[in-house]
C-alpha cells in the first residue's frame, strides 16, 4: 500500500526529529504492515532523506538516529508485540465464530473491490521522492500521453517563431553597458551597497513596489554584477566534489515553454525526483545557458507552479545567491538575496518595510526569458545571458534548481507545508558545473 501525501509528511517530520519509533508506528497504522517490514521500510526511507536533504537533520538527531538503526529498545519491541498478538487473536476470533457460509460470496466481492481500490489509489496517489540527480546517458524526452511534435528543419523553427507572438526568441541585441561598470579600487560587494542604501534613488525604488521589480541599470547595479563576475571568472572546484559538463549545442532552442526532443537531444539530462521522475536538460551555446524542467508529476494548468534556479552560492559571503523564478507564465522573476540590512532607523510606513529585512533586489537580469505551459504535463524553459548572469566560460561555478508543487494542506483546507518535485542539489549543497568548449 502506497503512502499519500499526508502519511508522508508526518513519518519524515518524525525521522527529522529522531523519532524512529513514532515513525514505524505512523507507519503500520497508514499501511497495515508488520512490525519487521514496517521497520524494514521506515530504515529505507531514513536512508532517503538523510541522503537527499540531510539540512533537515541537526547533529543531535543524526546520532540519535544513528544509534536506533542498529536496534530498537526492546520495551517498545515488546509492546508492538502485544499488540500484534490482540489483532491476532481478534482476527483468529472473528474467522472461527462470526463468519458464516452466507457471506461467502460477498467476502469473495469485498476482495475484488479491495484489490480495485489499491490499484486506483496506486495510480492518483504519487509519492514524492527527491533522490539525488543522477545523469541519463542518452537524454530522451517523455511526454505524458502523445509524442510531441518534431521541428524537422531550421526554416521550421523560424516559420513557427514569426507567426506565434506566445513564443519567447531570444534577444537579436545585447548591450554590455547593462551589467559592466569601471570599478574603482577599493570598491567591493559590501561598499558598493552601503553605497545603494545611502542612495536616494535606490530608496525610491525599493518603497515602490512596481519599479522595484523593472530592471535596474543603475551605476551601483552595473558595478556589484562585473565585480560578482570578476569573483566568479577566479573560482576552482573544491576538493571532493564532482563536476558536470555541460554540452555545447549548435541547434535553435525555442524558450516556447514546450520540450522538443529536436532542440534537448545534446543535452545534459539529471533526474532529480518524483515518482515520474522530474528531469532536468542543460546546454549551452556559448552566450546562453538553456535550462529546461519536464516535471511528470504536475498535470494541472491551476495550481501553485514553479521552477527555480539558483546561481553563486558561496561565492560572496553576503549574497547567498541570485536566482530566477518562473511559474506557470509566460514571465521570468530575478533576484539576488543578500545578508545586508538597512543601517538606519526602523521603518515608520507600511511602503518601506524592506528596511525590517536582509535586502533582496528585484529584476537583476535584463535578458533572462522563460516560459512554462501543459503538454501533457507542465514543461518550464529558461534561457540566461552568461555574461549577464556571471557565468564563467572556462571556470566551474554553482547551480541547484528545485521544482515546487501546491502545497500540503490539512483536512480543513490549511496550508501545512510546501511540496517539491524534485531538487538539483540545494543552497547548501549546489551542483558544480563547467561549460563545455566549442
């Protein structure tokens, strides 16, 4: 019997707490199973998360966890006994003085529908795993019910671009004065936004919440990106971590929003989770890094979508990352995320309340374009200037994406947890990859 999604959630906040036992237990009441098998499936998935989102466990927890996997108290061993012998003893009961030669036929019936529910259940309840990304050798396109359509031809591609304003071509113009500035000596990533919040127009900006989101050109902006591009040109790999290459593509890649095998087939492919497997394609042209995300499990137009991908973690110390969101549109959202907070006074109108928090700038990317649509399942694409983005061509740097689904939500209706598709590694732990030369 497959777990739902429910049953799920409260067996891993267990494990996460260094409950095992609770867990079991949560266990055998969701499924029904033994004490040996219940034991033996709670071990499989602790080994999965410990694994996959090891940031879930403090120390504490990984030793105490640590210490019940080689055995279980026999206190508890002996209760779950005592119970395992009433239901027994109950069901031996049951079978010897309640049931009659009558009701043959219907228990005969009862099995049939039994078996009935467990294959539907089976089939509309997934369970959600994140397994770490593994590389499929030779990438291939899944759609969920029909083959997609195959561009045979590069006129094609162009004929489909002109007659279809939904499409997304990527940008015929780059202008480097967008992201490149002269630095001064002495200017840094921290000076240079102490610098923006002593900056009139920069306020401005952050109390309004539209152009706070439009694209920022200023000189402060223009210099953080060269001197972030500068830092990550001078990045190595770290020991111990293993590299991804990402292959050169010579073919038209379409930011439609649809997964073409024609335009992914020279792709790296990594599946990084979902019963369907969730899997995503990366290529490079050599001035564009293509991201694509075939998320299987995500059958809805409705719904809470989206892919994101984030970019220099642990490159400065007070940025954790910039990153790109796109959802179930058309449009594609930049941000970077610092550790620097407002040095002034607290904020006296509901317009500056970005001053109570870490500042995270909107609209950092000028040429990034996205877009997501259903076929069959949702399907997200994502093009990124290098240049624009800090990307090194001849330097490893980081990446990790994660693909969120709706959210969990108790009997009520209530929001009780995000849910995720899958992961590209984590914040914590970002994938390190290099861009293949020509």
């Amino acid at each position: 019997m497959h777990l739902n999604t429910t049953q799920t959630y409260e067996i891993e906040q267990a494990l996460f707490k260094a409950k095992k036992i609770e867990a079991i237990k949560l266990y055998r009441e969701a499924t029904g199973d033994s004490l040996s098998d219940a034991k033996t499936a709670v071990e499989k998935i602790l080994v999965q998360l410990m694994r996959d989102k090891p940031w879930m466990f403090d120390e504490k927890s990984k030793e105490a966890l640590s210490s019940t996997s080689k055995s279980i108290p026999k206190s508890a061993l002996i209760v779950f006994l005592i119970v395992d012998a009433i239901i027994f003893g109950a069901a031996i009961f049951w079978f010897f003085f309640y049931q009659t030669n009558e009701k043959n036929a219907e228990e005969q019936q009862d099995r049939v529908s039994v078996e009935e529910h467990r294959k539907i259940s089976k089939e509309s309840t997934p369970t959600i795993e994140a397994p770490i990304a593994k590389v499929i050798a030779k990438p291939v396109i899944k759609p969920k019910k029909e083959a997609l359509p195959k561009i045979k031809t590069k006129q094609s591609v162009i004929k489909i671009n002109q007659n279809n304003p939904m499409l997304s071509p990527l940008p015929l113009e780059i202008d480097k004065n967008d992201y490149i500035a002269e630095i001064k000596p002495g200017d840094t990533f921290v000076s240079l936004y102490n610098e923006k919040l002593n900056d009139h127009n920069y306020q401005q900006r952050k109390s309004n919440v539209s152009s706070s989101r439009s694209f920022d050109n200023s000189l402060l902006e223009r210099k953080i990106k060269t001197i972030r591009s500068q830092l990550a040109a001078s990045r190595s790999l770290p020991k111990q971590h293993k590299l991804f290459a990402i292959p050169r593509t010579v073919s038209k890649t379409l930011i439609d929003g649809k997964i073409e095998q024609s335009e992914w087939s020279e792709s790296l492919a990594l599946e990084i989770g979902g019963k369907k497997d969730t899997t995503v394609y990366l290529q490079s042209d050599g001035k564009w890094l293509f991201i694509s995300c075939d998320a299987r499990d995500e059958l809805s137009h409705k719904g809470y979508d989206q892919f994101r991908v984030y970019l220099h973690a642990g490159l400065i110390d007070k940025m954790p990352n910039e990153r790109i969101h796109l959802g179930r549109s058309k449009r594609i959202t930049s941000i970077r995320q610092t550790k620097i907070y407002w040095p002034g006074d607290k904020p006296d109108t509901k317009a500056e309340r970005w001053k109570k928090y870490a500042i995270s700038d909107w609209g950092i990317y000028k040429y990034a374009i996205g877009s997501s649509d259903i076929h069959g399942n949702r399907h997200y694409e994502v093009a990124i200037h290098l240049e624009e983005a800090g990307i090194p061509l001849n330097h490893p740097f980081t990446l990790s994406a994660e693909v969120e689904t709706d959210p969990l939500k108790d009997s009520n209706g209530k929001f009780k947890k995000r849910q995720y598709l899958g992961y590209l590694g984590s914040q914590q732990q970002p994938f390190w990859f290099y861009l293949l030369p020509e």
